[in-house]
C-alpha cells in the first residue's frame, strides 16, 4: 500500500486517482507515479527541459513525477506532464510545439498509459 505523509489534499487526491485508473485499466505506469509521487517533496523528480530534450525524440510523451524547469534547449515537439512547471518550462516546451499538461490531463488523454516515458 502507498503511504504518503503529505498534507496537500489535492497531491493526495492525485496519488488516488493514479491508484484507481492502474487499477482499472492494468496500467502499472500510473501505480509507479504514485508511488514516486508519494515520496518526500525533497526526493520528488526535478527535471530539466534540457534533459527532456536529451532523451527524447519528436512527439514522444513524458511524465514527470515532479517538476520540469526550465534550464537547457529543446529543439523538437514534446507532450510533457508534470506536477509542476517552471514558467520557462512551459515557454520553451510551446515554443518547441509541445504541449505541458498536468498528470491529470495525461491520465484522461492516455489511461492505458502507453508510449509514456517516466523520467525519474
């Protein structure tokens, strides 16, 4: 079982609903985000545009089980869903043709969670 000691009601509202569709749609990717979800705020993923860029290709799509900020380049077309953005992030992702959506959004979009990538 995820424990998460957070008292962010809507971070443990998420951490549910990605319980629930792993669930439902025998989708392991959204159990592994809540559980990488689940864990300190000071252990949660921290990535940069740069790094996306590193280890992506166009129209690939990635999950961040924290937040995407806005240090490096992005030359290509990404669909990229975080906890959070920085306001450079999402500058840089758009400007690339991406799109930033909250893990939420990826979660409707996409409930068998295929073709995601989990960076970190």
């Amino acid at each position: 079982m995820i424990k998460s000691k957070s008292s962010n009601a809507l971070l443990l509202r998420l951490i549910e609903a990605l319980k629930k569709k792993a669930h439902e749609e025998k989708a392991p990717i959204w159990r592994a985000m809540a559980e990488r979800l689940s864990k300190p705020r000071a252990r949660r993923a921290e990535v940069n545009v740069g790094e996306i860029a590193k280890y992506t290709k166009k129209n690939d799509v990635v999950a961040v089980p924290g937040k995407i900020l806005g240090a490096g380049e992005i030359d290509h077309k990404v669909t990229a869903a975080a906890l959070g953005f920085s306001s450079k992030a999402v500058e840089k992702i758009t400007q690339a043709g991406g799109k930033c959506l909250s893990l939420e959004e990826l979660m409707k979009k996409n409930p068998r969670g295929s073709g995601v990538k989990i960076m970190r």
